[in-house]
C-alpha cells in the first residue's frame, strides 16, 4: 500500500504541476490579449479624438458661413431700403 500510495502521490503532483503550467500559460495568453485590447483601445479613442475636432472645425465653418451670408442679406437690405428713401 505503502508503494501505490507513493505513486499515487507522485502522479498527483505531476498532474499539479501540469495544471499549474497550463495555468501560467493560459495567463500569458490573457495578458497579451489584454495587453492587444489596450493598444485597440487607444488607437480607437486617438481616432474618435480626431473625429471630435474634425466635427467641431466643420461646425465651426458653418457658423461662420451662415453669419456670413446673414450679413451679406442685411447688408443688401439695408442697400435697398437705402435706394428707396433716395
């Protein structure tokens, strides 16, 4: 019995020290995973970044475009009303 238990024994923690190894292994795999994830989202928010600013410059434009062109139709108003008093 002495034997079987012996082996037994050795058996278990061969089998212990395998799962411990898988274990690592599957934690490097999701380490590096996580570590692939973090580049994605880096990139991802560097690139909403530049989509935010880009909007904002064409909101931007098309503020100054429309008092632009309110301006002209006041300025051309004012010509008008002008004219006619004359």
């Amino acid at each position: 019995v002495s034997m079987a238990d012996a082996t037994n024994n050795r058996q278990f923690m061969l089998n212990l020290q395998e799962l411990v190894n898988r274990v690592d292994k599957d934690l490097q795999v999701a380490l590096a995973e996580l570590e692939r994830a973090k580049v994605a989202l880096l990139q991802a928010t560097q690139q909403r970044m530049k989509m935010e600013t880009m909007q904002e410059k064409d909101l931007q434009a098309v503020q100054d475009w429309n008092r632009k062109q309110e301006q002209k139709q006041m300025d051309a108003l004012g010509v008008t009303l002008y004219n006619l008093k004359a």
